[in-house]
C-alpha cells in the first residue's frame, strides 16, 4: 500500500503541474491548521511525510499482523489455547 502511494504521488505531481491542482497536496500545504505545519516548508514536507506515513501504515497494519501471526500459531498447534482438565 506505501509502495502504491508512492506511485500514485508519482502520477499526481506531473498532473498537478499540468492541471494547476494541489492533489495529495504534493503542491501547497492544506490551507487549514494540520500535522503538516509542523514538517516545515514546501517542499520539505513532503520528505518528512514518508517516514510519517511509514509509522502509520504500521501502526494501522499492525492489528492484522498480530491476527495473523495468532491465526498461525493456532494452525500448527491447535490445543495450545485450550484448557485440558
């Protein structure tokens, strides 16, 4: 998913310029108050969104890996959770 962003904003930057747009706002800062004030001038923001970004796909991920890595555990040993009186 950060891989196809990347790509996307690859797309969006050339069309920005062409279409005069803010799309991603690879452009221009959000004209309200956000995260991105806080990440410097264009276009140095944009750099420090991608470790940004980076800690939320793995935050926002991270539910499905544990789920996963649970889900295999109980795959190759399906009496680990129960309790055996």
């Amino acid at each position: 998913a950060f891989v196809a962003t990347l790509i996307l904003a690859l797309i969006a930057a050339p069309a920005n310029w062409l279409l005069d747009a803010n799309y991603l706002f690879l452009s221009a800062k959000p004209p309200v108050a956000s995260l991105m004030d806080y990440m410097g001038p264009w276009p140095w923001y944009i750099l420090t969104l991608v470790p940004v970004s980076l800690i939320f796909f793995a935050l926002f991920y991270s539910p499905f890996w544990i789920a996963d890595k649970v889900m295999t555990t109980r795959r190759k040993n399906p009496f680990a959770a129960e309790d055996i009186d």
